[in-house]
C-alpha cells in the first residue's frame, strides 16, 4: 500500500470543498431509499465504508445480525474522496434532498478522527445510553497502539477493527540453507537489527537467484519512518496533543544518519523504487529480506497456490537500528465510528459490538485484513509476525495542525537517502512543522553534530 494514496485522501478530507462525494455502491446495495413497508417491519441502520475489499464480509456480519437481533444493516461503499464532508451533507440530509441514507456508522482511519470528533461526526463510545465501551475495548483485548489509535482527548471515540502496518518480512529457504552452511541455528540470522542484515550480507553466499539481500521501497515513508519512528513524537502517543512534538533529537538524528548509511551497501535509486517492483522481486525469489505491509501475506499465498513461490518465508519485527538505537514503525488503524447525528446510535454500537465479536479468520479470509484484536490469528504464515510489530507500532497522528507533516517528512527522508546533511534537514523540517502548530516563526536552538560512527561503528563500540 502507498502512503501517497492514503495522504491524498486524508487532504481532500480536510480540503472540504462543498462537493458531495460520489457514492460508489455495490450491486447489491442502493442509495435510493428503503421502501416504506421494509423500514417498516426491520428496524433499519446504515454502515458506510470505503475499503471495497470488507463488502462481501460485511454483509455476511449484517445478515448474520438480521437472524440474531432482527436489525437490518445496510452496507454501503462510499468513495474515499471528501468522504467526512459526504457524512456530513448526508446527515444534514444536503446530499440529494432525502437525507435517508446518512450512515449511522462508518469505517474511518485513525488519523481522521479529529476531524470527525470535532465536526461532530464521532462521539465518545457509549452503550445503552451512557459512556460505555461495553467492556469491549480493554488491553486484554487490543494492543496499546489500537487503544491509542481511537483516542482522542483521553476519550474512546470508535471500535478498532483492523490494521496497517509494516513488518521485515524474510525468505526463510534461503535462511534454511545459510543455516546449514555456516552451521548456525536458522532463527540466530533473523536479524535484530540494522546491524545484523550486514552482517549476514557480508558473509551470506547468495545463490544465483538472489540479487539482493535487502531491498525495501525507500521512496514511500511508510516503509522508511522505523529508521527514526521511535524517537519522533507528532502529538503524543495518540497523535492528539499539540504540546507534545518532538521531530528534532539526537536519537532521530542518529537513526537517519543509519538510513543514510545504508545507501553505500543497498543502492537503491530513490527516484525509480516502488512498493509493487520490490514485492515482485521478492516474490521471484531475488531477495532475501524486504519491508512490507500486510498485504504480503495474500500475494504470497496467491504466488505459493500458483506454482511461482517455491520457498517458506516468514515475518519477524522491523529491526533496531543498533543495540543502542530502537525502531518504530508506522501504523493505521481502521475503526468504527458511530455518527454522532445518528438518531440510531444505540443499535449503531450494539452492531459495531457484534462485529468485533465475529471469528477473526472469517474475516481475513474474506478481505485480506488483519483484526486489530489480541484474540486468534487467522491460519496464515507470517500473520503472528504483523501482529507483534502492530502491537507496537506508531499509530498515525489526528492533528489536523501537522496535516503537512507526511509530505514534508517523506520529501525529508529523500533528500537524506540522496546524501543531504541529515541534521540540516531534520532541523528543517522540525522548524517548518512547529511554525505551521504555533502559528509563529519557530527556530531550533541548539544544532546536533551528525554522528560520523556508521552502525557497524556503533555496534563495534
């Protein structure tokens, strides 16, 4: 998945045109309204949604729901495009003069919640009319960054549901016969850190097959921001404060400097890498370690089924840079939120309830997408691997004030790929975002020296 795609959604979310979005419903779904005598005798709620991979699933859950509570669920696809502001009119019923088919909930990603909070479109989770998870969104069930992910202002504001993220995802063949070769244990050259994938580069004989030993997209930075994502701070742990940023530091600093390093063993042109030619790669056989999102896990069951992916492979953590230097990858969160216009929301929350209650591996196996719950796995290699590194991934940030961030920060991470100063540019950006929060000229004021140790160095020390 591309960041690009996601972020270009996000800014014609806030851009707000006044268009109403163009709804984009299944074949068998319909925007005209429900006839009078079916409303009549089921009591009716409207679910919209984006991701047209959950269609065939989702109204599996709403049938299943129908023969349980005797409530009808409309499912309907909507375009991603001006998505909150096509909520909005169709809740003020502005869309095409009914008003009949405003969504009494919706899927929506976590860094679009503040906007939705504070127009009104989200509300704070209540059940049976007051404030209320129904005991449903607790740590032994989601993972901190799914909790944080619908967050906003020390309040729950949605139902996690699924995820996004990316994970070290790794030819376990090749690792078998490297194994076997320098007479190690297989599970000792997973790397843990940057450290060790040069470490094994430099002592791996590579069959004729493999062109490289790690090649990942580093033009996209939902596959670069691990480098430095543990040490930079947008808004706190629930991307929702504006007085807790953090992009300009020693450790940030250090970890780019490692990325940058990293051009002088894995030359990659940043101009010309892509998500899709790095996974083809990988799935030729040409790689050995690569950085993917979850999607990976379908397209090699789908090569595997086919014939074209001889080999086992496996899903470990995103590495730390050094032993002294951690990661911390991106992620987003896909949640249900109950339309705070909605004269239905009571049974708006008891369906977003049952569908978390549904079999995890249903789901996957329907759409693709992995359950943001801590509960089963569905059956499918590498799954507990992107889990583990979800559960401790960086949920996006809400803040509407850092809307630009994701741009400047990618363009950043280019310009350090490409061999700028690391510490110029990372003051840079800092700058540029604390400027557009505050409203002010902001200026840094100390300048931090770029380490000149390599991660080799580091390690060494």
């Amino acid at each position: 998945m591309s960041l690009k795609k996601r972020l270009i959604a996000v800014f014609c979310i806030l851009a707000m045109t006044g268009a109403a979005a163009f709804l984009a419903v299944p074949a068998q779904q319909s925007l005209e309204p429900a006839p009078q005598n079916i409303l009549k005798t089921k009591p009716t709620i409207t679910l919209w949604y984006t991701d047209e991979a959950m269609g065939d699933y989702l109204s599996s859950v709403a049938l299943d729901y129908l023969e349980s509570c005797d409530i009808r669920v409309l499912p309907v696809l909507v375009s991603g495009l001006d998505y909150l502001e096509a909520i909005h009119d169709a809740s003020m019923g502005n869309t095409d003069g009914s008003g009949g088919n405003a969504p009494d909930l919706y899927l929506i990603s976590n860094d679009s919640l503040e906007k939705a909070y504070l127009a009104g479109l989200a509300q704070e989770i209540q059940t049976d009319g007051i404030v209320s998870d129904g005991g449903v969104l607790t740590s032994e069930r989601f993972p901190e960054a799914a909790l944080n992910a619908v967050t906003y202002q020390g309040k729950r504001v949605a139902f996690p549901l699924y995820y996004e993220t990316s994970a070290l995802v790794y030819n376990e063949t090749y690792l078998q016969q490297a194994a076997r070769e320098m007479g190690v244990a297989e599970d000792t050259l997973i790397p843990r850190t940057i450290e060790d994938i040069l470490s094994f580069a430099d002592a791996y004989n590579a069959p004729e097959t493999v062109e490289a030993v790690f090649k990942w997209d580093v033009s996209d930075i939902f596959y670069n921001y691990f480098f430095a994502g543990h040490y930079i701070s947008v808004g706190g742990p629930c991307g929702d404060d504006e007085s807790r940023i953090d992009i300009y530091n020693r450790e940030a600093v250090t970890g780019l400097k490692a990325y940058q390093d990293l051009n002088q063993f894995f030359s990659i042109d940043a101009e010309t890498s892509s998500y899709e030619a790095v996974v083809q790669d990988f799935l030729d056989g040409k790689l050995v370690f690569t950085v993917a999102t979850t999607d990976m896990l379908g397209r090699v069951e789908k090569a595997r089924a086919e014939g074209t992916f001889p080999y086992e492979y496996g899903v470990a953590a995103l590495p730390d840079i050094s032993a002294q230097t951690r990661s911390g990858g991106l992620s987003v969160t896909y949640a249900l939120a109950i339309n705070g216009y909605s004269t239905q929301k009571g049974m708006a929350s008891d369906f977003a309830l049952f569908l978390l209650d549904q079999d995890v591996s249903k789901m996957y196996a329907r759409t693709g997408r992995l359950s943001a719950q801590n509960k089963a796995l569905p059956d499918v290699p590498g799954a507990e691997g992107f889990s583990a590194e979800y559960a401790k991934s960086v949920p996006m940030p809400k803040l509407m004030s850092t809307e630009n961030f994701w741009v400047w920060m990618e363009v950043a991470y280019t310009r350090i790929w490409q061999g700028e100063n690391v510490s110029d540019i990372l003051k840079a950006l800092s700058e540029q975002i604390m400027t557009q929060v505050t409203g002010s000229p902001y200026e840094e004021t100390e300048y931090i020296e770029v380490p000149e140790a390599s991660t080799q160095q580091d390690e060494a020390e």
